[in-house]
C-alpha cells in the first residue's frame, strides 16, 4: 500500500544522530530521532524535545570545553583532588550526567556552518534551519493535505524514521578527553516504516490537535511525518499516551505554526494562496498541482 509513498517520503526524511557520554567515564552512548524537510532552503520538522536536545548539546560542549581549559590549568603545586572537586561543582559535572553531547545531521546538505531553530511555545514542534550549505543532499520535501480534516478512524497511514542507531562511526579520544565523530565503522542507521490505523482524534482547548494510531510507539520515530498511500502528510508523530499508543501533530496545527513562522510550506490543491507560484507537476511525484506558501 505505501510502497510508492515511501519512495517519495524516504527522499526527505533525514536521522539526527547523536552521541553522548556522562562525566568522568569513556563510555560513549549513540541516539536517533528523525526530522523530515518542508521546503527547498533547508527548513525541516522535528519534535519540540528533539529541538531542545539539539540545543543543549551545544551548551554541554561548550561547558565541557570549558572545564577542561580549567582543569588543564590546574597548578601542579595545588592539591589537584580538591581543585578539581571546585571545578566539577563551577561547571555542574557528576558522574549521573551527560557531559557531552554530539549532534549529526546526517545525509541532509553538503556542510552546514550553523542552524536555527523555532520552537513552538503550544505544541511538541520545531523547525530546524541548516544554514551555510551550498547544495542539498535531500530529495523533495512534505507536500501537506489541504484537507487533514477528512481522515476519519479506519484509515490507514504511515511513518518512516530513524529509531534504531546502528551507526558506528564515533571514538572517545583519550588524549584529548572529547568524544567525537570518526571515519571508523559505518555511518549509516536503517530507515524504518511503521504502518497504523487511525483511531481517535485529540483536541484541546482550540479544537482538534492530535492523532491516535493503535500501535504501540516508537520513540525513534518522534519528528517523522504522518502519510497516506499518496505520500500526502497529515501530521507528524510526537510520542505516545498513556495507553502507550503512537500520537501525532495534526497537520493542521503544523501548517499554523509554520504560516505565523513565516516558513514556506507545501499543500496539495491549495487555492487560495495569492502571490504564488504553482510548482511543476513534474516536479512533485504524486502529480498534484502544489502550491507555495511565500515568505
């Protein structure tokens, strides 16, 4: 039923790797969520937690690095053990946390000098903006139901991620004390589709935010998009209920947050989008007339 679909959707969703280690140990931990691109310039969607994972591993590293600058520094005529009890209360560091983390964004553009990104203040959503890239390596981007409303229990949908991480290309450097990103052992993590039945739709004070799957989540999957057997996207998964079935974003939520971000975005048979040009047929797979939302 998605087999085509999933040739579209897999041209545009992307893994976030990461790796992390907790303090004071050599034992390097690997992560992957997914995200999946909306537009040609290098915006992408991902959960709200994923987004504030990503930021925070810059402030780790940036604190790690800092740490360490001070422990080099360390007199050899003070007593080592008890400065370096200061520096690890200075700098927050115990052997119960993190004290490193590194982010890949893997397969996406050509290099990447920096990203931003916007958090939603409502929902579990974020858009990531590469930056600095001169070419993309993705191929198409979501195209959003005009229509996510219709869906109705009983539908069939999909999603595709990065849940597993099988990529093994990372080395704790001991003379550096740093983790880091290495040309050892393969880079790559397995794309996985997961299909459901809708069950039930999720509202909250403004109406309709969420969709129901019967099946159980997968929390790699969090930030992959919600598809039909045209690869048309009507949401994206967010985690799971108490029940311990999938949840995902509305489409209609999305497209909202992404028209009050000023983010372009596609939709399928939109009409009523002025000062826009059509996209080629030719140009999208599923052969629907595509329109943009203009920055």
């Amino acid at each position: 039923m998605f087999v085509e679909a999933l040739e579209t959707v897999g041209g545009y969703v992307r893994p976030i790797f990461t790796i992390a280690r907790r303090y004071n140990t050599s034992d390097i931990a690997p992560g992957s969520a997914t995200m999946f691109f909306i537009n040609e310039d290098g915006w992408a969607l991902t959960t709200r937690h994923i987004a504030k994972m990503i930021r925070e591993a810059s402030a780790l590293d940036t604190n790690y690095t800092a740490f360490r600058k001070d422990r080099d520094a360390i007199s050899p005529d003070a007593n080592y053990d008890d400065e370096l009890k200061l520096l690890e209360t200075k700098y927050r560091l115990s052997e119960k946390k993190v004290a490193q983390m590194k982010v890949s964004f893997f397969d996406c553009v050509d290099r990447i000098n920096g990203f931003e990104v916007k958090i939603s203040g409502k929902y579990d959503l974020a858009a990531i903006h590469l930056t600095g890239y001169s070419s993309i390596l993705y191929q198409g981007h979501a195209v959003f139901s005009d229509t996510p409303e219709d869906i109705n229990p009983g539908k069939f949908l999909c999603r595709v991620g990065y849940p597993f991480a099988e990529f093994q290309n990372y080395e704790y450097d001991p003379e550096t004390d740093d983790i880091k990103w290495s040309n050892k052992g393969h880079r790559f993590s397995s794309r996985f589709p997961a299909e459901a039945m809708m069950t039930r739709l999720s509202a909250g004070a403004e109406g309709i935010n969420g969709i129901e799957l019967n099946a159980q989540a997968m929390l790699g999957l969090n930030g992959s998009p919600l598809f039909d057997e045209k690869g048309l996207v009507y949401g994206m998964q967010t985690g799971g209920n108490k029940s311990r079935l999938t949840l995902c974003l509305h489409g209609a939520i999305i497209r909202d947050f992404l028209e009050k971000e000023h983010i372009p975005y596609y939709v399928s048979n939109r009409k009523d989008i002025a000062a826009s040009e059509p996209v080629k047929r030719n140009s999208i797979p599923m052969g629907t007339v595509i329109k943009s939302i203009k920055k």
